[in-house]
C-alpha cells in the first residue's frame, strides 16, 4: 500500500486518534458566547467524526478520511484559540 492510499485501517487509526484527543480536551472556564462557541465547535467535531464513520460503512474511503480530519481539525482550533485545555500534548493538538 502506498502513502496514497486511503485504507480502512488508516481511517481507523486516525477515528481513534481523534476520539483520543475528543476525550483529552477539556473546557477551560468560559461562559457566555464563549461557551457557545465551544459548543458549537464539539458539536461539529462530532458530527464529521459521525460523518467519516458513516461514510467508512459505506465504502467511501475518501470522503471518510477528509470527515475525520475536518473532526479533527474543530477539537485543535478549539484548543488553539483557548477554548479547550489540550494538557500540553503536541501528539494530539497544535498548542498555543
């Protein structure tokens, strides 16, 4: 298999990343149209992570693994912008 290969296993692997750093992630105090934001920004994590996983079963390899990015992608702009507490890890996030 290729680099360029989108797999099963490759969606697999970074599904259980981003669930990893789904449930590493906490809120930091914020109230008001803060917690809004980060509300907002959860919820589409976990629809695109819904997404790639109904698009997994459906064969759609492709799309499943741009899903789970676009997942992946809400939980680390949260934590960039200092709406979630991503603990110091640089495996999971891109830190402040």
């Amino acid at each position: 298999m290729s680099e360029t290969t989108v797999s099963i296993e490759l969606v697999e692997k970074y599904l259980t990343l981003t669930e990893e750093a789904r449930s590493k992630a906490t809120p930091i105090a914020i109230v008001g149209a803060d917690a809004e934001r980060l509300e907002s920004m959860l919820r589409m994590c976990d629809d695109y992570a819904s997404d790639a996983r109904h698009f997994m079963h459906e064969g759609d390899l492709v799309r499943a693994f741009g899903a789970i990015n676009y997942s992946h992608a809400w939980l680390d702009a949260a934590v960039r912008i200092g709406l979630l507490d991503g603990h110091g890890d640089d495996r999971l996030f891109t830190l402040p």
